[in-house]
C-alpha cells in the first residue's frame, strides 16, 4: 500500500467522547468518507458543507406528482369532450357534452385550490430566512 506522500507530517491528539461524537455526526451530515478527511480541512480552515434532508419534502413532492398527474388526465378529458362536442350535430348531445365539461373544470377549481393551499403552506417554510 502506498502512502500519501503529499502530506508527511502526522498528528495524533486525544479528544473525549463528546466532541468524538459530535464529529462523527458531521462525518454521517456531510460528504467526508472519513475522520481524517473532516479534521484536515478543520485545520485548514476550509468550510465544511453539511448535507440536510428534509423528508417531509418526499411526501410534499408524491402529493404535488399526484396533482400534476390528475390535472394532466382531467385535460385529457376535456379534450375529448370538446372534440366530441365539435363533432356532434345534435343540440341536445352538445347541451350534454357541455354539461359534462363544466362538472370537469369544476374538478379542475378543486384541484388548483388544493394546490394553492399547498404551495402556500410550505412556501411559508421554503421562504424562511
């Protein structure tokens, strides 16, 4: 095994359990594969980038997909809907088709509400400084 010749100098100190732990929670929060990579830019007085993960966020994300894939079958719906009506001769089936279109984009109203309450609640979270 070869030995990283571009730092030659060893230092070896003791620490208590504490501190010990408080760094090993830094190791876990940040990209540092080990100890020693943490402690040399400790000493160089380089920055260390900790990684935060809001799980929250993944319930949030699977909520505003589900939206997204709703709204996105509801316009299909409508498109077909507004394609029949156009192909209809019949005033009677076009007052029907139009019925059915207006009880869609009610969903519609439902869903953008649901959305915007959505976006409110956590972009009050988002926007903290």
């Amino acid at each position: 095994m070869k030995r990283n010749t571009g730092l030659p100098c060893r230092i070896e100190t003791r620490i208590d359990e504490k501190k010990y732990l408080e760094l090993q929670q830094l190791i876990q929060k940040s990209s540092y594969r080990n100890m020693s990579e943490l402690l040399r830019d400790i000493v160089y007085y380089k920055s260390i980038r900790i990684v935060t993960y809001d799980k929250s966020i993944d319930m949030l994300m699977d909520k505003l997909s589900s939206i997204r894939t709703e709204l996105h079958a509801i316009g299909i719906n409508i498109n077909q809907i507004t394609k029949w009506f156009n192909t209809e001769q019949k005033p009677a089936a076009k007052v029907y088709h139009s019925l059915r279109a207006a009880s869609i984009y009610q969903t519609v109203g439902k869903k953008v509400d649901e959305l915007l309450t959505l976006i409110e609640k956590n972009g009050k979270q988002w926007l903290q400084k």
